[in-house]
C-alpha cells in the first residue's frame, strides 16, 4: 500500500469513527422468519460466489418478503452483465470519493434503509463496504468475524472455511433459530 493510499484510508476510517459517533438506530433482534425486510451486501469476487449469492436472495425473498442486494465491485465499471441482476444494485471505484466513501445516491438510500436485518457476505475486508455495513440503520445487523472491527449483532466466525457457501449455510442456520419471541437488544 503506497503513502497515498494509506492517508487515504486513515482519513476514511476517520470520518467513518466520526459518523458512527452518530448513528441511531432501533436494535432489535430478527431472525428470517421475522424479518420483511433484509439487505444483503457483498463483495463481489467471483462468479460461482455470486450465483451462491443470487441463490440466497431469491431462498429470502420468499412469502412476500423484500429482499435487497448491494454489490461491490472493485473495478471502475460495472460490466453491463452484472446491471440486469434483478434485486441487486451494485457500486464500485468510481462511485467512491478520493478516501473511499461511497458517494452514489443509491447506495446512501441503502444505508439510511431501516432493514428488518442486514446480512454482510464479504470474506474480506473492503472499507467500501465495511463504510455501509457500519452506517446501515438496520434493525439486525449479521456479518463474519472480522478483526479490527465489530458492527455486528451476528457474528458468525469461518475461519474452518473461507467459502461463500460456508458462510451462506451459517447464516441460514443461525438466523433460522434464534430469537423466536421477538426480543429487543
């Protein structure tokens, strides 16, 4: 990582500190068969992953259920392939300022979203993405152990596996089972 970029990074993590110093938000634990409404947000890295990523979009969105998709991509555009996926908007490089705070109205609409939960399939830590998942209003926020940081309501720990699969069937599992009374956090 050059000097530039580092800086870059640093006054990113900054500003992210200082905009969770205020972020309100009802917490509230959800499991699937509670939440309406959920989000999930992913890097994407490659195509088996997001076909393993659609698959689950459209296992929630069942039982008239709104399911939303927020994509990453680390490039500055977004192949045309991935702009006709249908409940899933994607971001990537040039929708982010110069220290990597996405800027695109879209994925601001998406933040400021009260979810019912937020599920975060990244493997990696990618600020873009971590900028959302940290900022989002979400009721229920569940995402993988990652060090450095903890936004999570959920955190689910893979380091026995770094699949996406993996990752997907933790979630299914846990979120089916937990809280089936409606608890507040």
């Amino acid at each position: 990582m050059t000097f530039l970029q580092r800086i870059k990074k640093a006054t990113g993590r900054y500003v992210l500190d200082q905009e969770m110093n205020h972020l309100s938000r009802n917490k509230e634990f959800v499991n699937l068969d509670t939440a309406m409404t959920t989000g999930i947000l992913f890097h994407h890295t490659n195509e088996e992953d997001f076909v393993a990523i659609q698959g689950f979009l459209r296992e929630l969105s069942g039982n008239n259920k709104q399911v939303t998709g927020l994509g990453f991509i680390e490039a500055h555009d977004i192949p045309v392939f991935y702009l006709l996926k249908k409940g899933i908007t994607f971001f990537c490089l040039k929708d982010l300022n110069w220290y990597y705070k996405p800027q695109a109205d879209f994925v601001i609409d998406f933040i400021n979203r009260e979810f019912d939960l937020l599920i975060n399939l990244s493997l990696d830590n990618y600020f873009p993405v971590e900028y959302v998942y940290a900022l989002s209003r979400a009721r229920f926020k569940a995402g993988k152990l990652t060090k450095g940081y903890n936004y999570d309501d959920l955190t689910i720990d893979v380091k026995e596996s770094r699949d996406i699969k993996y990752l997907i069937q933790q979630f299914s599992h846990y979120l089916s089972i937990i809280n089936k009374k409606g608890q507040k956090l």
